[in-house]
C-alpha cells in the first residue's frame, strides 16, 4: 500500500445542487475551478474517500456500508431534474468497516447503516473534484450533540488513514445562517467568523488549534455565523486527522453576501 500520505480537507460546499443549475454554477464559479484543481495537488490519486458531511447526524457516530449507495435529495425548491441526479461512485465496506475499528480501538462507539446515500454536502464537491465517480466513497455522520472536542477526537483516531491512501474530506460552511444569506449585513459576520477560524487552523500548535476550535462559541459573532453548527462541526473532524499538519485558507468564495472559505491540513 501506498504509504504518501494524503492532506486532509474542510469543503465551504455552498447552496444545495449548484453545480447542476447554470445560474447558480456561474455564482459559484470560483469554487467551481478550486474544486476542479484540487485533485492535482494531491501526492497521488486516492484509493477512497472518507467524507463527513454536515447533512448527517446520529446519536452516535455512524458509518455508510452500502455498496452502491442511493441519492439524498436533501433539498427543496429546485428544478425537478435536480431530483434525478446520480452521482454513481462504489461504496467501499471494507473501508467502512476499518473505519468502525479504528474509531473502537480509541474507545469511540460507533454505528453502521447500510442504506445511507450522498447527500448534497458529499455529492457536490465530490462532483467537481471527481466527475467520473470512479473512487469508492464512504460517509461518516456527525455525532448530534455536535461536541468539538468528541469530533476531533473521532478525527484523531481516524488520521492514519491517510497514510493508507484515503483522503478525508470535511464538508460544510463557514458560515451557515439561512437567514443571513442575501442579506447585506451577512458579510462582515462571515468575514470576521472566518478569520477567526483562520487563525484557528494555521496555529502551528495542534493543542492551540484544537482549543481554539473546541471554544468556537466564543469568537465575535460565532452564533450569527452559526445558529446551529451541524455546518462547521466536520471541520473539528479533519483538524483532529490532521494531528501535527498546520492548516491554511485554500481560498474564499464570496456568494449570496457571505463569504465561504475552505481550507487545507498538511500538504
């Protein structure tokens, strides 16, 4: 196996199935060409992806198993083809399974459902990074009672998964208000949110990042950016896999006067 060790991701995933939609795609458009690019910085190609997607939660965390996993359409008001999109990418339950031990093996109980599909958090970045769908994905649901430190910890047990070629992805939004979005005042509160959760991530120190993360709450207009944060709570998981790898901003997109920025751990 191949033993380059893949970096570890946070997604900004933006607004329900965007890449399909024409209009939306040329709003998102940055995020678009960044998604597009990001497979070619990658060491090597992944043999699997492990997503958290801030569109699943259970009691306890909780793995996909199935081997052709169905569609989520978790979302409304869009165009009835929308309802009708495929991204076909194999299921992997070995990987799954694997999953489940390491998380046991660090003394986090987990769950297994074999039915769980894509939902949009998963399918859409994983379209634009892998159109082909030809890598096996495998998902991990948020914990819902969306503890920082039980994440990182989850994160933690799961990093030497990327020395066995498996790139993690953490998919969500930095900011995620949906009252906020469109509106003027949005901007200053996703910009100054994000810039704390900036400086959180390229702390050098893995122990400073990690409190500084667990204590989100406390930042300047924390709860504006974030009523409830089943969108920020994957970004805990992949700071926890990211163990000694500093992060950084990948970039920002700026759409319905909110900016989304999405970042990198380790190279």
């Amino acid at each position: 196996m191949d033993n380059t060790k893949l970096p570890t991701f946070f997604i900004s995933h933006g607004g329900g199935p965007w890449p399909y939609i024409d209009d939306m795609k040329k709003q998102f458009a940055k995020t678009a060409q960044e998604l597009s690019q990001l497979p070619a910085s990658l060491p090597c190609k992944p043999k699997a992806i492990l997503v958290i997607t801030g569109h699943w939660e259970e009691s306890e965390f909780t793995v996909s198993t199935a081997a052709n996993p169905p569609m989520e359409y978790d979302y409304s008001g869009f165009p009835e083809y929308t309802y009708r999109i495929k991204y076909p990418a194999p299921g992997l339950p070995a990987l799954a399974n694997h999953i489940r031990e390491l998380l046991g093996q660090a003394g986090i109980s987990s769950k297994e459902d074999p039915h769980r599909g894509f939902d949009h958090g998963t399918f859409v970045p994983l379209f634009l990074m892998y159109p082909e769908a030809n890598i096996p994905v495998v998902m991990l649901s948020l914990k819902s009672n969306y503890d920082p430190l039980e994440h990182i910890r989850a994160g933690e047990a799961l990093k030497l998964l990327r020395n066995e070629g498996i790139l993690i992805i953490g998919s969500g939004l930095t900011y995620h208000n949906m009252r906020g979005f469109g509106q003027t005042d949005a901007t200053p509160v996703s910009e100054q949110f994000e810039q704390y959760l900036n400086e959180a991530i390229s702390d050098p120190n893995p122990v400073n990042r990690a409190e500084k993360l667990i204590n989100w709450e406390t930042a300047p207009v924390a709860r504006l950016a974030h009523p409830r944060e089943d969108h920020l709570i994957p970004l805990m998981v992949v700071a926890g896999a990211a163990g000694d790898d500093v992060g950084s901003r990948i970039f920002v997109d700026k759409v319905f006067n909110v900016a989304m920025a999405s970042y990198r751990f380790g190279d």
